[in-house]
C-alpha cells in the first residue's frame, strides 16, 4: 500500500514543461503547411489583351477566372490562348484575341461574320463554308484575311452541254465562157449542214465563263452554192467587137450641164476638168478608177471623167448636153464595159 501512494506522488511532481514544447512545435509545423499550401495554390500569370497587359499573382483555378480578375471581358467571337476553360498554370501566359468583322462573298450573295480568326480557312470553317476541288477562294487558302477583312468564294462547277450547230456551207466557183468576165451568176444555191456538238461548259458562280468542245457528230452534210464566174473579154455592139477587161452591172442616171442637174453654181466642168457633154460619165473612183474608157450599154462609148455625192459604188451617172434627153434616160440598170 505504500509503494502505490510512493509512485502517486512521483506523478504529481512531473512538469508539464515537455508538453507545451511538443505543442508549440507541432502548431508552427501544421502553419507552415499551411503557408506553403497556399504559396503553392497562387499562380503568376500574364494575361495580354487588344487594350491592356496585366501581371496577376491569382489563385484562379482556370484561364476564364484569370480574365475576370484582369477585368477582361471575352465578348461574341473573342477568344483566348489558351482556351477558357483551360486549367490555370503558374507561369501561364493568356492572350486575347478580338474578335472582328470578315465579309464572306459566296455565289454573290454577302455574309458578314464576327470573328478572332485570320487565316482564310479557319473564317471559312467557323462559316460553316467547304469550298469544292475546284472552287476559287481568294485570298488564297492557308492566307491570312486582308485589311478589307473580304473573302469571297467563286463557285466552280463544269457540265456537259450538247448543242445543234449549223455547218456553213462552201463556194464552188465554175467558169462560164458565155458570160462576161467580172460576172458572177449563181447557179445552185448553197444548203447549210447540221451537227451534233458537245461541250464541257465551265460555270463560275452559275454563269458560263468558258467552253472546250469534246465531241461533234455530223448530223447533215453542208451542199456548196455553185457560182458562175464570166470569163467572156469580148463583146459585139452595133456590129463593132469590143475586148474589155470586166463587166459591171450598174444602176444608171443621167444628168446635164443644167442648173436644175448640176445646182446654181453649175460651171459645166466635169472633176477632171474635162467639158460635161454626151461621152463623159460620173463614176465611185473605188468602184471605176477615173480616165477608164468605158462602154454602157444603150449610151455608147464614154469616159470616166467625173463624180458625184449621190454616186457612190454600182451607180453611174450618164452625161447628155440636153436636159431633156437626161429625163427621157431616166433610171436603169445595165451593163458597163470598162475597156482594156
């Protein structure tokens, strides 16, 4: 009984010294855990925006909480690399891409799109647009988006068009001995052919742009107009034969020396200086080079000696000293001789 009240004594002289040691050494310990956790939750970061560029010391958990706390706002077609809703790093750099206004042209028709892409093709694949194999896109695919912020998309497409294509028909001379040489008769009318034709049409947006033919059936065979060309040089009139070196067929008039023929300043001179008198008639230099000695028919021998502002190509104008004998002549066609 004495020893149990000898070892209950030694108890309550013990210290308690040892006790407040271990305590306090154990609270600094769980504290400094506790400043280490949260030196390591902090992460320093950079965010960079169109307007601003800030350093946070942030315990964000990702980048979207990071903008927020940098006062950036992402609106409709921002974004930001990296993404969101990406976790936050120390260390972590965040840039924010503005988004803007790209005019997409696609089959005339005019999109506008908001926007933080540059390249053609990703506007184009947030546009929801796949252009085809042949399609043109310009700024060419892989480019960076112009300063006019306009893309357009021309869409290609090729099909096959069959058309019915009339083939001219040819000319097939034949000489005629009886007819005078400068002359030409028709003989046999000419029939055009008919062909099959097909195309490869390119189309550009819809509207043809160009053709390359691949196939022709020939469905009728052309027929050749047949023409009869004069190679008579010579002629008889009145008994008297004339070699000549063509024919023309002209519409003929006639006039006089007259006021009423020639108008009030009338001098009776013809352009080559020659008298206007019965022999002389106005010629078209082009047609009937001036000084030709010429035979027309029914008026005899003359000479080309004059013009007029109302004769211009097949047309002649006759001379006769009466005014009389002009009106009687009249109007006609008739044959002209220009003599070698």
């Amino acid at each position: 009984m004495r020893l149990w009240v000898l070892a209950t004594d030694r108890h309550k002289d013990r210290s308690p010294l040892p006790f407040l040691v271990l305590t306090s050494v154990l609270m600094t310990v769980i504290a400094m855990c506790c400043v280490a956790v949260g030196l390591a939750a902090t992460k320093s970061v950079e965010v960079i925006a169109w307007d601003r560029q800030v350093r946070l010391s942030t315990p964000a958990k990702t980048v979207r909480e990071a903008l927020v706390q940098a006062g950036v706002v992402l609106g409709a077609g921002d974004s930001c690399i990296p993404g969101p809703d990406v976790p936050l790093k120390n260390g972590m750099k965040v840039a924010v891409v503005r988004a803007e206004i790209v005019f997409v042209i696609q089959g005339g028709k005019v999109t506008a799109f908001l926007t933080s892409e540059r390249s053609v093709d990703a506007v184009l694949a947030q546009a929801g647009i796949v252009p085809g194999p042949d399609d043109i896109v310009a700024p060419g695919a892989g480019q960076q988006v112009p300063d006019l912020r306009l893309v357009e998309v021309i869409k290609v497409a090729y099909r096959e068009v069959v058309e019915s294509e009339e083939i001219p028909f040819g000319i097939e001379n034949r000489e005629d001995p009886s007819l005078e040489a400068g002359l030409v008769e028709m003989y046999r009318g000419g029939v055009p052919g008919e062909a099959r034709v097909t195309y490869s049409v390119r189309y550009e947006d819809g509207v043809e742009v160009s053709r390359q033919e691949t196939g022709r059936e020939e469905l009728a065979i052309p027929t050749p107009q047949v023409l009869m060309v004069g190679t008579l040089r010579e002629v008889s009139r009145g008994g008297t034969s004339i070699r000549f070196e063509r024919a023309i067929e002209v519409l003929s008039t006639a006039y006089c020396p007259c006021i009423k023929c020639c108008g009030p300043n009338a001098r009776g001179i013809t352009r080559m200086g020659l008298p206007a008198k019965k022999g002389v008639i106005a010629v078209d230099p082009r047609v009937i080079p001036l000084g030709s000695r010429v035979y027309v028919d029914g008026y005899g021998f003359a000479l080309a000696a004059d013009t007029g502002s109302a004769i211009k190509g097949d047309r002649i104008d006759v001379c006769f000293d009466t005014h009389q004998e002009a009106l009687v002549w009249g109007m006609q066609w008739l044959k002209l001789y220009i003599i070698e």
